[in-house]
C-alpha cells in the first residue's frame, strides 16, 4: 500500500480546522453586528413615526382626507392631470378652505423630518383597496393625492394597526421603514405616518465589518495554522518520525544487544513520551526473551541430541539386523517399532533359548517418552534375562511383575505378549498379560485374529499368577503379534484403523514375505492416518514358521541375489558326496537356469519363497535336485524343444535354457501338487 504522511495528514486536519473556526467566527460576528445594527435602526424608526404621529393633528388629517376622497377631487384630479394643470388642483383646495392645512401639515412633517433625521416622511392612507400619499414633503402640492403604495403592502386595513419596523431594499435603496396610526379623539386610526431612515451607509459599514472580519480570520487563521504546523511538527511529527527511525533500525539489527536499545530526547510527559518509554521497555523486554530463547534453544538442542543419542541406543538394544537368524531355515522372523515421540515405550525381542526354542515378545508400556523409555528398557532387560534361564513364559512374567512391582512409584505398567516356540515340533507356550490378541494365518489361509481371555498387565500388583496356553504351528502358518498403536492409529476425522483394516491389509498378499507384509501394513496405516499426527508408538512382529529342515533343503526368497546362496549350497553338498567336476559343472548350470526361471516367472507381483531339496542315491550313484514353490502352475518338461538346427536369427524366443537342462540331466520331472510347483532334476555319477 502507498504510503501515507502522518505530517501531512495533520497539516491538512489543521487547515481544516482552522478555515472551520474562521469561517464560524467571521459568520457569527457578522450575523451579530448586523443584528443588533438593525435591531437599533428599527427601535429608532419605531419611536420617529410613533413621535410624528402623536404630533399631528387628526382633525386637520381627516378634513384633508374627506376633501381628497371625495369623487369631485378624484374627476377633477383626473382632468387635470391629462391637462398637466396642476394649478386648478391648488385653486379648487383653496376654494374647499383645506390649501392652508395642507400646506401646514407639510411643513410639519418636514421640520420633523430634519429634526428626527429621517430620510422620508409621509402620511398614508387606504382608499379603494389603494394606499395612496396624500402629504409628502418631498413632493409638490400638486402631487398630493398620487397612488404610490398598493394596500397589501400593508397587511389589508394598515390605518387600524401599527406594522413593525423592516429593514428592505426598495427603488429608493436600503432604507428602515415603519408606520404608526394617526388617530382621533375618539380613538379610531385616520392614516398612517411612514418614517424611511436611510441604510445605505449602514449597510456599507456592514460590508465593511465583513471584509474586515475575513481579513482579519485569514491572517489570524494563517498564523494559526503556521504555529500549529510547527508545534505538531514539533511536539508530535518529529518525534514520532525519530521514534519509527530508530525502532526500523533496532528491527532491522541481527545481533541484538543492550548498546542497541533506543534512546532519544524525548523527555515529554505526553502520550509520545508514554509510547517512547514503553518501546524502551518493549525491547528490553525482548533482549531478555532473545537472552532466554537462546538459552532455551541451546537447552532443547542438548536434550535433543540427547534424546537422538537414547533413541539409537534404545534401537540398539531391539534386534534390527534381518534376517535375524540366516543359518536358521525353519522359520523366517521381522518386526519394527517407531515411536510416537524422540524415544518410546512398546518393544519387542526375539532371541534362542538353545538351539530349539525361539522366544518371541512384544509390549507396550504405559505412558510415552523418556519414563516410558526407561521402563521399557528394565522390563526389556528383566525379561530376556529370566527367558535366557529357561524358565517358562508364565514363570517369567511372574517373576517380572513381582521386579517391576518394587519402588514402581510412578505406577507404570507393562502389557506383554510373549511366546516360546519349539522349532523342531511348531508347539509354543505364551502367555497374553493384558496384550492384543494376536493374529494367525494356517498355511495356504488368511490371516485371522486369535481371541482368547487374557491374564492383568505386568507390574500392576505383585503376586499375579499368569495364564498360559499352548499352541500348534504348522509349517507354512504365520503368526502376527502388534501393540496398540496399529488398531488405534486415528485419523484427521477421529476414526480408528482398527483390526478388520489391520486384516484387509494382511490379506491383501498372505503368501508374502514377512518384511514386506509389515511394510504394506505399515503404508496401509499411513495412508489412512494421512496428516494426523502420530499419538502412540506403533510395533509390529512377524513369524513365518517353515517347520524341521533337513541338511539337505534350502528355503529362500525368489530373488535372482539369492543366486549366490543357493549355488554355494548346492556346491557344498556335491563336494561333500564326492561329484566329479564335470557333473558339478553341469549341475550348476542346470539350478541356475530353474532357479533364475522361478525368480523372474513365478511370481506376478511380490516374490515368494522357493525351496531347494538335495537328496543322493546310492545305486545308482548320482544326486537328486527339487524345486518346491508357490507360484504360478508352469510345466517345463512339456514345453516343445527349439529347433536347434535354425540360427539364433531363426529361431524364436525361449526354451533353449530348458532344452539345455533336459539334455544335460539324466531326468527332468515336473508335477502340481497342493498349490505347489514340484520339478524334479537327477544327475547320475
């Protein structure tokens, strides 16, 4: 937006001010000085013509007045005019014996007029609806009885009522009229006496006070408005100017300090000196919030490292290298935690008893942030150390509860899931204290949620007794353990995830990997979440049981790395059962185009697992190599042989790795059987 001056804007509400109080004033004096002028000049025309008419004699009046009304003076006042012979007007007044009066009654009105000062003196009278002058010094006799007013001038019958003094503009210019009855004894109004005092002067001098008053209210109105500028520019502009230049300047300072603070003489005792101290006090105010920001940010900067140095050491201490156990083909395992704040409170652990019992334990700790952390890793600790004894499930979360219960002052408690599973049989004991209920899924099914009464949280009371429970895993069943924090994940709108989301998820692919099962759970729930912050830490633990593996079987993920892995394992059986080189050779040829066949066929959109079974024979002396998987039924033995004879031109795409396998094993078998893929290669010695 433009920018707007302060100064000018008061300039101009100045001039404003000033030009209204002029104008006011000029008006005023004006409207009262002409008042109380007129106010004078009419009491002094109303006592002229009261005077005058209280000093004519009414008799003389009336016997002018019967003389000039009568229709012989008007006839012979209307021949003479036409004639211009006044001089039988005079003759026929002296004849009538009225001459004298006539002429007496105009020589009293002119020696008033000259003693009053008035400018016109005359008598008046209504004849016919017409007032007309009967007696006007000014005028010859001959004159007398000449229409010169109409009667309405006069408010109808004038010679009964006294008309109040006016002050108008006429033909004979500005003059102050006023008219009082002439009456007789008996009381009754013969004429009226008109008194005419000039006010030509009057009103010059009127103008002249006006012109005088304007010029004077614009010189004092300039002086005025000079000294206002100059006090407001002064006493509130400058300092106010002075106040935003040195209030820009301390905004616009990257290093804030106590040497910077504002400070200007300004020492008035007025609103600006009030708005110039409170800056003051504003920015010394502000020093000290930056002073204690930064210490407050230095402050949060060490305990965030600190926090970030407990998060690591709180991640190191979960199992977080996969696959946890390589060397271990019967059962596949994977679990996450992400914390809702810098450090949480759900863990989760697996480990070996010995080389047949796998323990597997999640839990969530009440509360969030570093006490829960801190709870989380006594408990964490507690329990794989009683787990490590060999005791069972229930025995350990009994003898942790009574642990935790001990100077637990803060009251926090622990819910757990734990388990202990003999690999070689697929039976396990666990033991639910106050967790979710877990989620199976039995070979070749879908996931579903294992509901069953649970036993109090860990660390609630002393003395609690667990329930535990056994359970049977099959090979190819999945078990699926979580905290809280995956059902109750809410969105912006308040709604919960939930388990039958949390089980359309798992659903979606059953036959997948571990890890990527808990990865497409864990976009499932931020996808739905979208914006909303996270409220609780979110663990989730996977275990896919693959049951007793021979030394012989090799189970991986369909991947075209994991090439490696299986020639290394099938190089180490054939060494060990003494196959000669050139066999080796071919057998190696012979894995890596199957397997790198399953790897890039079997499986449309996420691979899944392959198993490799070595067996030998004895008689006759050779070795039997078969592929087991899940993936798309395909039969290569089927499949017709490329036309060798043609060049690689020629020839269509594919089939020549198959070809190659059947020409170079001793027998090549495919069979599908319970949603398995079953291939079959023998190689004799």
């Amino acid at each position: 937006m433009k920018k707007r001056s302060v100064s000018l804007r008061i300039n101009l509400l100045i001039l404003v001010l000033v030009v209204i109080i002029c104008t006011g004033l000029v008006t005023a004096a004006y409207w009262n000085n002409s008042r109380q002028i007129d106010e004078t000049y009419k009491s002094r025309t109303s006592q002229i013509s009261a005077t005058i008419a209280s000093l004519l004699d009414s008799n003389q009046i009336t016997e002018i007045l019967n003389v000039l009304q009568s229709e012989e003076y008007q006839a012979l006042r209307t021949e003479a005019e036409e004639a211009e012979d006044n001089e039988r007007v005079e003759k026929y007044l002296a004849e009538r014996g009225i001459l004298d009066t006539v002429l007496e009654t105009e020589k009293k009105l002119s020696s008033l007029r000259e003693l009053q000062g008035a400018k016109y003196i005359y008598l008046v009278c209504v004849m016919k609806e017409n007032g007309i002058t009967f007696c006007d010094p000014d005028e010859p006799m001959t004159q007398l009885g000449i229409i010169s007013k109409n009667a309405g001038e006069f408010g109808g019958n004038v010679s009964n009522q006294h008309i109040p003094p006016t002050v108008s503009v006429t033909d004979f210019g500005w003059l102050c009229s006023a008219y009082d009855p002439v009456k007789d004894a008996e009381g009754n109004s013969v004429c009226l006496v008109g008194v005419d005092i000039d006010m030509t002067d009057v009103m010059n001098a009127r103008h002249s006070f006006l012109w005088f008053m304007l010029a004077f209210s614009a010189g004092m109105g300039i002086v005025a408005v000079v000294l206002g500028i100059w006090l407001m520019k002064n006493t509130v502009v400058k300092p106010l100017k002075m106040l935003s230049t040195a209030t820009d300047e301390f905004a616009d300072l990257e290093d804030y300090t106590r040497e910077k603070v504002i400070n200007l003489p300004i020492r008035t005792h007025d609103e600006i000196g009030d708005l110039y101290r409170k800056t003051r006090t504003m920015q010394t105010k502000l020093l000290d919030y930056m002073d204690n920001l930064a210490q407050v940010t230095m402050e949060k900067e060490h305990i965030s490292t600190e926090l970030n140095v407990a998060n690591r050491i709180q991640a190191d201490m979960l199992p977080r290298i996969f696959p946890a156990f390589p060397d271990r083909n019967e059962f596949t395992i994977f679990a996450s935690m992400d914390p809702a704040k810098e450090v949480g409170g759900d863990f989760y652990d697996f480990f070996l008893v010995d080389d047949d019992h796998l323990a597997m334990v999640v839990a969530d700790v009440s509360g969030k942030g570093v006490p829960a952390a801190l709870f989380m890793v006594i408990a964490k600790t507690l329990i794989k150390n009683r787990g490590l004894v060999g005791e069972s499930p229930s025995e350990i979360l009994q003898n942790v509860n009574n642990q935790l219960c001990e100077g637990n002052e803060e009251e926090f408690f622990v819910t757990v899931w734990m388990a202990i599973l003999e690999i070689s049989t697929g039976k396990g004991w666990a033991v639910n204290a106050g967790h979710e209920h877990p989620v199976i899924r039995r070979n070749n099914g879908p996931f579903e949620l294992v509901v069953y009464r649970h036993s109090p949280a860990v660390a609630v009371m002393p003395g609690i007794r667990f329930r535990q429970h056994e359970f049977q895993l099959n090979p190819g069943d999945s078990l699926f353990v979580y905290t809280d924090g995956v059902p109750e994940a809410t969105n912006a709108k308040g709604e919960l995830f939930g388990n039958e989301r949390m089980l359309e998820s798992l659903n979606k692919n059953p036959a997948t990997e571990a890890t990527e099962l808990l990865r497409g759970l864990r976009r499932d729930i931020d996808a739905f979440v979208a914006e909303a912050p996270q409220f609780d830490d979110i663990t989730m633990l996977m275990m896919q049981y693959w049951g007793p593996q021979n030394k012989g079987d090799l189970t991986v993920e369909a991947r075209k790395e994991n090439l490696a892995q299986v020639l290394s394992f099938l190089d180490e059986h054939l060494e060990s059962c003494g196959c000669p080189m050139k066999v080796q050779a071919q057998m190696d040829i012979a894995v890596e185009e199957i397997f790198v066949n399953i790897a890039s066929y079997a499986y449309e959109n996420e691979p899944g697992k392959v198993t490799i079974r070595l067996r030998e024979t004895e008689d006759p002396k050779g070795i039997t190599v078969t592929f087991v998987d899940e993936g798309t039924p395909f039969d290569p033995v089927t499949r017709p042989d490329p036309d060798v004879t043609l060049s690689a031109k020629e020839r269509s795409i594919g089939g020549l790795g198959i070809y190659l396998v059947k020409k170079s094993m001793d027998d090549v078998r495919y069979r599908y059987e319970g949603n398995l893929n079953i291939l079959t290669l023998t190689k004799r010695f």
